[in-house]
C-alpha cells in the first residue's frame, strides 16, 4: 500500500487491528511518521478518557448514595469591574460522556463553544442566574454569587435532589457538597462552570456593541490596560460596578 492509503486506513485503525502489527515492522519514514502520530493521538484519548473518569467520581458516589438528579452549580464574573456575575446549574444524564471537558477557564474560546453547545443539547436541564452590577454594588459580590446560584437552581426545569457547588455553601433545601476548585473536580460543575462562562462572554460581546470603546468583547469587563484607557477616556456606564476600585475612584 502506499503511505496516502495507510495514512487513510490508520484513522480507522484499533489498537489490536492486525494491520497495525504490519506497519510497525515497515521500514518506509513515511509509514513510522504515521504510526508514531497514531500512538500520540491513542495516547491522548486514553488520558481525556482517564481525566474523563475522574471527574465523575464525586458523581458516581453520590448516584450510589441514591440520588439521581445531581445539580452542578458555578458561577463566573465575580472579579470584574463590569458587567453582572453569571451562575449556571446543570443536571447532565447519568450516561452524559464529553471527553476534554475542564473546567471553563483551561479551555479555549472555541473548545468552549464547543462544548456549551454539547451541554445544552444532552443535559438533562439547565438554569442561569444573574445579578447586575448595581445589585452587586448594593449587597456586595459575595451575596450577589450566592444569590446568582439560588436563581439558577430555581431556574432549572427539573428539581435536583442534590447540590455539587464550586466552593460556596447556600441555603436550600437540598443536601449539598461544597467543594474547593470544583470546575476541576466534577464533570457536574464543569459543564456549569462552561455554561455560565459562554453565556457571560455572550452578554458582553452585546455591551461591547452599547458601549464602545472599553473592549467589553475582549476583556470580559475585567481591568485590562485598554478597559482602565476607555474608562479614563468615557467615564463610567451603566453596567460598570461603582463600588469596585478603581471605577469607584472615577465616581
């Protein structure tokens, strides 16, 4: 065969393909060229596969405990200067497999996207929550993020019988885990972590359109040299949180 026809087959190839034993003894660069690739790409779904695995371990313990709609809960938001913070809940079926999945922050935009648009397709149900930043300056972040996670769990169209929350503890009537770097931890709070932090970054790509000149879309409403240069520059909107330095400074 020639290597364009063995490089086509090895896309399809298994580990235990008899064919791959073949290849392995041909000498040809071309040939060695694709079966290293190979190893890497097997190599690399044996590790999402693994990492995989580990995030729904907190899940598979609790399905065992008897529940079966585990809510994930994270938010996204809280240290910018502008713009609301975004909770998101998410249940996902207890069959729900997304190899790559991290949390939101490690990803790229694109994986992102990506992977936002897998959720809300498999996922049992969704809810987002959002506070403003004129709520934020009047009950501060802390209770503005609590606040934004009650909304989005009262928001889902199924009711969970069990909280996985990032690294909060909230008042509800359902049994909760709070866990440290959750996003990085469950696949639950992952893929809430990705909704919130899609949703969010959709949202001020809008407010970049109705407020020029802060770089909304880029920056996210965070203090970027060019968001503090367009603050100096056009002052402070709507959507700008005053109590937070240095826009409380301008004020």
């Amino acid at each position: 065969m020639s290597v364009n026809e063995i490089k086509l087959l090895a896309a399809k190839m298994s580990e235990d393909d008899p064919l791959l034993k073949k290849l392995k003894k041909d000498n040809r660069k071309g040939v060695q060229k694709i079966i290293e690739q190979y190893n890497r790409n097997l190599q690399r779904l044996k590790k999402e596969k693994d990492d995989f695995s580990n995030l729904t371990i907190l899940e598979n313990k609790i399905v065992r405990q008897g529940y079966s709609a585990i809510a994930g809960i994270d938010e996204v938001g809280r240290g910018p200067l502008a713009g609301p913070v975004v909770a998101a809940a998410v249940i996902l079926p207890q069959d729900f497999y997304l190899p790559g999945i991290n949390d939101s922050k490690q990803l790229s935009e694109t994986k992102r996207n990506e992977f936002y648009d897998v959720i809300r397709e498999k996922a049992v149900s969704i809810g987002i929550g959002m506070i403003d930043a004129e709520e934020i300056d009047t009950i501060n972040i802390y209770e503005a993020t609590k606040k934004a996670m009650l909304y989005a769990i009262s928001n889902l169209q199924r009711n969970p019988d069990y909280l996985l929350i990032d690294a909060m503890k909230l008042d509800t009537p359902y049994p909760q885990e709070s866990i440290i770097k959750g996003d990085s931890k469950s696949v639950s709070i992952a893929a809430a972590s990705i909704v919130a932090k899609v949703t969010r970054d959709k949202l001020m790509k809008e407010y970049a359109l109705t407020y020029p000149g802060y770089g909304f879309d880029k920056n996210a409403g965070y203090g970027t040299k060019g968001h503090l240069e367009g603050l100096k520059q056009n002052g402070v909107t709507p959507i700008h949180r005053k109590s937070f330095a240095p826009v409380r400074d301008i004020t």
